[in-house]
C-alpha cells in the first residue's frame, strides 16, 4: 500500500509515472483512466477526476441502454466524478512504473452515485454498523487456464481451446506444469500488490485453479477481488496465456465465487459464536435465516448472467435449492469453523459475480433476518429436501424475482433495483438476439 507522502517521493526519485484510477463497474471490472502521475497528486487528489456516466450504465460489450438509470443517451454524455479511496493507493507489480487507486463516484452535487457498486455495498454497510456491527467477507475465485493466448483464443471463437492440465488436478500437488508457473507468478504479483494468500490448489476442471485470499473487512475484500481478477487477466496476457472467470465455459466443472462471511461487534468480538464451539449464537441464526427468506428474490446479485444458470444445475456441487446445513456442500448455505472462525459459505456465486453485489446481497438479507426475528429452518443432511424453496432456474426468473421483490426494495431502493434489473435485461436481449453454434449444428443441413 502507498501513502501519499510515499507516492509523492516515488514520483520525485521517477518510480511512480502515471496513476490508474479506476472504478467498479455494474459487471465487476475495472473502468477508469491513466493520469500523469504529478497531475493526479497536483489535481486530481483535491478535485477528483472527470469520467463519462455511461461507465454505470452500459453492458458487457459497453453498449448503452435507454431507460438506464444514468442513462448517457439521454443525459448528453454528462461526467460523473471519481473520488479516489486513498486506502486503496498501491503500486502495480505488473505495469512499470504505476501505481492504481480505486474510487468512489459522485454527481455534479458532490453526492454519491447510488447506482455505483462501491455505493450500494456501502450503504449495506452502513445499516449493519447501525446496530453496531461489521463484516468480514472472503471469496474464493476460480478461474480455467489455456495454452492460446486472448487474441488467438479470439480466432478460435473460444473454442476448442487446450487447457494448461490435460485432467482433473483437485488437490494434486504434481503435475499442473505450465499452469502452476503461471499461477505462481499471479500469486506473487497479489502479494506484491499486498494482499495476503492463505492457499491455493487446482481444481476440478483440467486448467482450473483456485486462489485464496486472507478475509478482510468486506469493502477491502470486494476491492482486492476486483483487482485479482483485472491482474490475472492481465498477467496471463503478458505470458501468451488465456484465462476465463466465466461459470460454465463447457459441460465440465464451472468456475464459482464462494464468500465465506461473518460478523464482528465494533470492539471486535465475533457475533456468530456463543463459545470456542460450533454453537451458533441467536443473532448468527436469525442472519442465517435472513439468507434462506431472500436467496431468491437476491438470486440475480450473485448470478447476473445468461451464462451463470447453466452452472447451478441439479446433481452438481453448486446450489438449486435455499437450503443451509452444516458442513454440507450440497447446500447454498454452508456453516463452517468454530469459535471466532465461525461462519458461513455463501455457495451461489459464480466467476461472473460482481463481488460489491452479491455481498451487499448478503448483508441486506442477514438485515432481514434480524429485523423479523426470522426462526432458522432444520440444517439439510445431505441434499435439500423437497420442501426448500427452489433458486430461479434462467436469468429471466431471477430478474423478475428482483424486480418485484418487496425485501429488495425496502433494502436498495427502487433505483438500484429497476437499475440491476435493465442490467438483467440488456443481458437476455443479447442473448435472444444471438445465433449459437448448438443453432447451426443442429439446424443448417437437417431443417
């Protein structure tokens, strides 16, 4: 991390010679400008820096919308302004002589951009510090790895594409080869960028691998999952590589986004532990049942895209059902730890999630919850009994779950949500307007 002051030496001794300043954006990446590194610290900490509205208001193909909120269409392509968040001032190991701050955007009145992602989460947390508590959020982010590199991926339309391990390397500690030279230098980078590593491993899908990173306070943990993925995205690049946070590249195992989350009072002492036990406290149960009452009105947070629901399919690890049980993958809702470790497993998410999102989604549940006394159901053993309420099945269930969702207004606001959910549906109006490869094979010679 820099200080200022740090940052003003480095850019005296010409270390430091441009400053990225970026923004989250609706999709979870980074958007943004290089700044000359004496104009940021001349300008642009005391006067913020001027970016197009259209940053919050577009898709994945940075298209814009109408009937967006922000909608640059309609509002002559006007700026928002970026307010650097000093906490996140940090040189970046993979680009020369730069250094990055993530920021906050404002209006022409100096008020926050309620549809910003950094905002959303923030108000979130601020109605937990209310009742004088804190969270702290991991997530756990896989991602697949191929030997192509992005532009000769590109060529290939994605397909066919050799991952970095010809099988299944889940916990195996020989044989990842080339993916393991190249994880070892994202780890390393994330290191140097200063996050701490707590483990990472293969996984399931030949070419998929997964990084852990320490917990942090959830702001912190949303920021340093935003820019891993940016990182490694770039690192793989400058090694000829190729790597997808996508759910579901093919048939095989998807890429998911657990985060592992619990609670803190301000003096720190953990709220969901009633001892050094697996005993869960009153206030952790009516958190817990706050998830189950409104995974699927909140399902679209943590599963965004077309793409994400064909990972959460029956007989796989990744959930279909608002179920929690202890210890259980089997679950949406895993309770895991012991003592101040105890918390749950979010199982939801997948590599597409919008981190600021999804734990927004998961504090305005826990809300929820504690505002209604909610009474936990029964722990599932095993799969989730019939009777657990099923998660939206397509992206079109789950916006119109959002859309009409009483909890979630009460929670976001209508403006978030009838902003979201334009997202959902600029999303499905890509899609439908779309001819895949299944269409061609399936119809051009036999219809």
């Amino acid at each position: 991390m820099l200080t200022v002051a740090r940052l003003r030496s480095e850019i005296a001794a010409g270390r430091i010679e441009e400053v990225i300043v970026a923004l989250p954006d609706l999709q979870g990446r980074l958007q943004g400008s290089r700044v000359g590194a004496r104009h940021f610290v001349d300008r642009v900490l005391c006067s913020g820096f001027g970016a197009c509205t259209y940053l919050l208001a577009v898709d994945v193909d940075m298209r814009t919308h109408p009937g967006w909120d922000a909608d640059a269409q309609g509002a002559g392509f006007g700026d928002l302004t970026l307010v650097p968040d000093l906490r996140t001032l940090r040189s970046v190991p993979w680009s020369h002589a730069t250094a990055c701050v993530l920021a906050d955007a404002v209006d022409r009145d100096d008020r926050p951009v309620a549809i910003a992602p950094r905002t959303i989460l923030r108000a979130q947390l601020d109605r937990l510090a209310d009742r004088g508590l804190h969270a702290q959020v991991g997530t756990e982010l896989e991602f697949l790895a191929f030997r192509a590199s992005y532009r000769e991926s590109a060529g290939l339309r994605w397909r066919n594409l050799e991952p970095l391990t010809a099988h299944n390397s889940d916990y195996q500690l020989v044989g990842l080869g080339e993916l393991e030279d190249l994880a070892r230098r994202i780890r390393r980078a994330m290191t140097a960028l200063g996050m701490q590593i707590e483990s990472a491993r293969g996984e399931c899908h030949p070419g998929q691998y997964e990084i852990v990173f320490r917990h942090a306070d959830a702001m912190t943990a949303c920021d340093q999952h935003v820019l891993y993925k940016a990182g490694a995205k770039e690192l793989a690049a400058r090694d000829g590589r190729a790597l997808t946070f996508m759910p579901k590249y093919d048939t095989g195992e998807g890429n998911s986004c657990h985060v592992h989350f619990s609670l803190r009072s301000a003096d720190g002492t953990p709220a969901f532990a009633d001892d050094e036990s697996t005993r869960r406290s009153p206030l952790m149960e009516r958190f817990l049942a706050g998830q189950l009452a409104c995974l699927a009105d909140f399902t679209l947070l943590f599963a965004p895209t077309v793409n994400a629901y064909k990972r959460l399919r029956p007989g796989s690890f990744a959930p279909t059902a608002s179920a929690w049980g202890v210890d259980n993958r089997r679950c949406a809702i895993r309770v895991v730890g012991r003592g101040e470790n105890l918390r749950f497993e979010h199982r939801v998410g997948g590599g597409d999630v919008n981190p600021y999102l999804a734990v927004a989604a998961i504090v305005a549940a826990g809300l929820h919850g504690l505002q209604h006394d909610l009474e936990l159901p029964a722990a599932a053993e095993g799969p989730p009994p019939a009777s657990a309420s099923r998660l939206p099945a397509t992206l079109e269930q789950a916006r119109d779950r959002w859309l009409h969702s009483r909890v979630a207004r009460v929670a976001f606001g209508d403006r978030v949500v009838e902003h979201v959910a334009r997202a959902a549906q600029a999303e499905l109006d890509a899609f439908a307007a779309s001819v895949s490869d299944w269409e061609r094979e399936r119809g051009f010679a036999r219809l």
